[in-house]
C-alpha cells in the first residue's frame, strides 16, 4: 500500500473541508500550504483586476510565498488540493510543486470549485515538477461524501 500525503491550499475553507474528508477516507497524512500572507475577501475579488488574486493569477511567474514547509520524503502519492482559479491552480499551488523534489512520485490534483473543471492544472503541475507521475486529476464538490471519495483515491493508494 502506497503512502500518501493530502496536501491542500484552501482560501475560503472548502477546499480544507474536502481535503480533511479525503485525508480521513484514505487514511493519508495532511498538510496545509499556507501562504506566508492569508488571502482576505478584497484579495479574493476575481471582478478586480487590481485584486491580489487576479494580479498573481495574472502573472504566470508570480510564486506566493509560503509560511510553513512539510517533508514530503515518506509518500508515494501526494494528493494535491487546491480551488480552482482562472481554470488552473491558483500560484501558490506552482510555488509548492517548485519547493520540493518529486522524484519518483505520483501527484493526484483534487479541486474544488462553484462549476469550472480542473481545467489545465495537471499539464500546468507537469510542467513544473520533473521525475514525477501526473495524474489527471478531478473536481469535486464540497458536499461529496467520504465513500466516493475513498473509491477515487483507491486506485492510487
């Protein structure tokens, strides 16, 4: 059995709801990705160009610092969570996949969003992370429950 890891940025909170049930399901470790400054609601405003999220996401370069690192050197499986912004990860997502050696490893995007799909997240993650298996991922709602979401992680623990 595979060892993994839930990792998860979460701005409003769903995002870390879904990722506890998953952590739970599977029985995974968890790690929050915490940016080294919280978003608030003005930063979250995407009808705002001038909004904090809208000039990151707007920026392919742009990398939000984080506050805490984990050791991600004991998991095979890192399940990665994150809502979707701009139909891809939002930027602290890239600086996350940038921090760490992946070598040999299976990542597994989980989403969560009010409709968009996953979008280009897995070809984007891919792109950033050398040596590791990049899975396609899914999108979930909030409200999914632990059993199917068990059954969706089977395949990779």
């Amino acid at each position: 059995m595979a060892k993994a890891l839930v990792a998860y940025f979460s701005a409003s909170g769903v995002t870390a709801g879904l990722a506890k049930k998953l952590a739970s399901s599977i029985g995974a470790d968890i790690f929050e990705i915490v940016p080294l400054k919280r978003y608030n609601a003005a930063d979250l405003d995407y009808r705002d160009a001038s909004s904090r999220s809208s000039i990151e996401m707007n920026d392919r370069t742009c990398r939000p610092e984080i506050s805490t690192k984990t050791d991600i050197s004991p998991y095979d499986v890192i399940f990665l969570g994150f809502p979707i912004w701009w139909f891809r990860e939002p930027s602290i997502i890239d600086t996350f996949v940038e921090s760490y050696d992946f070598t040999g490893k299976t990542i597994v995007p989980f989403a969560t969003s009010g409709g968009t799909d996953i979008g280009s997240s897995r070809k984007n993650i891919g792109e950033l992370v050398k040596g590791a298996k990049v899975e396609e991922g899914k999108r979930f709602s909030a409200e999914i429950p632990e059993n199917k979401l068990k059954e969706w992680a089977s395949s990779w623990i």
